[in-house]
C-alpha cells in the first residue's frame, strides 16, 4: 500500500496546541462558529476519521533521513541524530538541567531506532510508559500523565504490552526533512516500521457508536446565522487595531479557560466584565467594555453559542466514551479518554469535556 493512501491529512508539527471547537467563535468569529458546527457534524458522521488524544508526554518525532536514525521532540529542528545531540539541545534550553530526560532518552534511544529499521521519514507519537507498566487485576496499568490507561492483560494488546519496554501512541507520519505531515490511521502500513518489540507503536485508533444522536444542532445554525452580522463587528479585526484593542478576542479565550479552572459556565457573558475589571488596567477595562456595549447583540450571542457549541461537543464525548475500546482510560474517578480528535483535512480538532480533562490538568 502507498504511503498516500495511508495517510490523507495535513498535519504541522509546529503547531503547540490544537483548537477547541467552540473557542473559533472568538478567534474567528460567525466563520469559526461554522466550522466548529461542521467539525461536530463530521464527528457524528459514521465514515468520520476520528481516533482518541493521547495523554502522554514528553511528545516524541522519530525516523531517518539522510543521516541517519534521528530522534527528539517536535521543538527540535533538525532531529538530533545522537544522544550525546540530543541532551546538548535540552541543556541549552532556558532552565538548563533535564538530565532525567536526557538519561529517559537514552535508555529508550535503542527501542525507537529498531522501530524504524527502513523507514524515510519520521512518526510522531505521544509516550505513555517507558519501562514495561505493573499489572493490577489483571490489567496493564500506566499514567503517563493526567489520564490512567488501563489494558486487559489476556488481550492482543495486552500481551504486546507485556512483551514491551517503551509504549508510544502515534498519530502522524512525516516525509524526510518536512515539518508537514499527515494522520497515520495504521502504522503497521507504512514501509520500514516494526509496531511491536522492545518499542510498542499503538495507533490512536476508536471504536465508534453505531449511531451518534445530538439534539440542537439546527438550533445552532440557526443561531450562527442570525447573529453573524453582529458576532463579525464584535471581533472585527480593523475596528480592533483602529481602538487599539487586537488581543480582545485572546482575552476571550483567556477567560474561558479561567472559568474552566472555576468548572462553570454560568452567566458567561456578566462574568466576563468582571473578569475584564480584575484581569487589565483600568484604561483597557473600560475601552473593552465600552465596546462590549457598543456590540452587546454579538457580545451576547457569541458567548450563548459558544455554550451551545460546548453542550453539544458534551454529548459527542460522551456517546463515544460510552464505546468500549482496547484502552480504557480515566481521568480520576471519571472514566473516557483526554479526549478525540476529528481529522478535517486542514487539520485535526479536539473534542475534549474541559471541566473533566482540562480543569484537572489545570489541577483546578
């Protein structure tokens, strides 16, 4: 099989973090607040390419090129291609030290280059266990970071686990000297990688419902394109620099993510101008909140779509978490993955419950 038709979305590694849905309504106004509608109906779509998110860390790119086995993480540019490289780039970094990582590194350096024995490019992949995790009742047990993974022992899956050291979740293949690379659905199909061994690749892989049910989604779209006008002049971009005010719509997003931390979205809108009050000067407080009031249709209407948007992103998680899966995860006592992610082909988006997964990896 070809490397292109295993592989089918666009992927930047450089890219620190991935989109909530139902944020693109501040970031990019009545256009996001559409794709985050369709991103959602994609979701519930049976033929969608969807897998789960990954918890773990350190985030990890490996492969070969024309020099070699090379291997770090997705800040590294180049690849070291040793890890004598490797721990010079991470003392340099601001802090310094890291010499836990460096010797992590090279205890697992030998697992990942037999992986790869003839491949030209690089996967890209989320550790969750660098030495062979504990059995507990019967199930292999490992916490690579907020989420606990739990795998029966007697499965396919488990018995590969046990007959491992180093555990990587994949998600991405990357031609050779590319930074761009694309969803990797079945690593077992790309030329020159050995899935198990000493390095186990488990792919990202989900069961899905036979059939996802989400009420209200006409209410949205209705909702979407009665305010769009009104959402667009809030968020206008030239009205923003002209009153000197462009980080508006990443104060927006700050404070969700403050009310995240709170576990509540009531009264978004009002908590937003007392949040605004305590959170920039006195001079930025009233210039926003003057046009707050100059745009308060959009103002409003954004943030009840956005509340719309989360509700139903809600119910997607949970009818997937619902599924029963190879991995089981937790995040505390609250069983589902991270999260999942839907691959739109301009790149994936998340589907993530913030006040279950996002709040405790605030450690709110």
């Amino acid at each position: 099989m070809l490397i292109k038709q295993i592989i089918n979305e666009v992927y930047d590694v450089s890219k620190a973090r991935i989109d909530h849905p139902e944020d693109l309504v501040f970031t990019q106004g009545s256009a996001g607040a559409k794709l985050a509608l369709d991103i959602l109906q994609k979701a519930t779509q049976p033929n969608s390419e969807m897998s789960f998110k990954p918890d773990g860390k350190p985030a990890i790119m490996w492969g070969r090129d024309s020099g070699g086995f090379a291997m770090g993480d997705k800040y590294m540019k180049p690849l070291p291609h040793s890890v004598e490289e490797l721990a010079n780039i991470l003392s340099s970094r601001k802090g310094g030290g890291r010499e836990d990582l460096v010797k992590m590194y090279a205890d697992m350096w030998p697992a990942f280059e037999d992986s790869v024995p003839g491949i030209n490019g690089y996967l890209f992949g989320d550790l969750v266990y660098s030495s062979t995790p504990p059995v507990q009742n019967g199930k292999y047990v490992f916490k690579p970071n907020t989420v606990t993974y739990t795998v029966d022992a007697d499965s396919e899956l488990g018995q590969k686990i046990g007959n491992s050291r180093v555990g990587i979740v994949v998600h991405s293949y990357f031609p050779a000297d590319s930074r761009v690379g694309k969803h990797v659905e079945n690593p077992d199909s790309i030329p020159g990688v050995k899935t198990a061994g000493d390095l186990l690749i488990i792919p990202d892989s989900i069961n899905k419902p036979e059939q996802v049910r989400v009420p209200g989604m006409s209410k949205i779209s209705s909702a979407i394109n009665s305010n769009a006008t009104a959402i667009d002049q809030l968020l206008d971009p030239v009205a923003l620099t002209e009153k000197k005010m462009k980080a508006f719509p990443g104060l927006l997003v700050k404070y969700i993510n403050a009310r995240v931390r709170q576990r509540s979205f009531d009264n978004l809108a009002k908590g937003f101008v007392d949040w605004i009050d305590a959170n920039a000067s006195g001079a930025m407080s009233e210039k926003i909140k003057n046009h707050i009031q100059e745009n308060l249709t959009g103002f409003n209407a954004a943030m009840q779509i956005f509340s719309m948007i989360t509700q139903a992103k809600n119910s997607i998680i949970n009818q997937f978490d619902s599924v029963s899966g190879g991995i089981q995860a937790a995040t505390g006592d609250d069983p589902g993955h991270e999260g999942y992610l839907v691959h739109t082909g301009r790149g994936p988006i998340k589907l993530v419950d913030r006040f279950k997964f996002s709040a405790a990896n605030f450690g709110a």
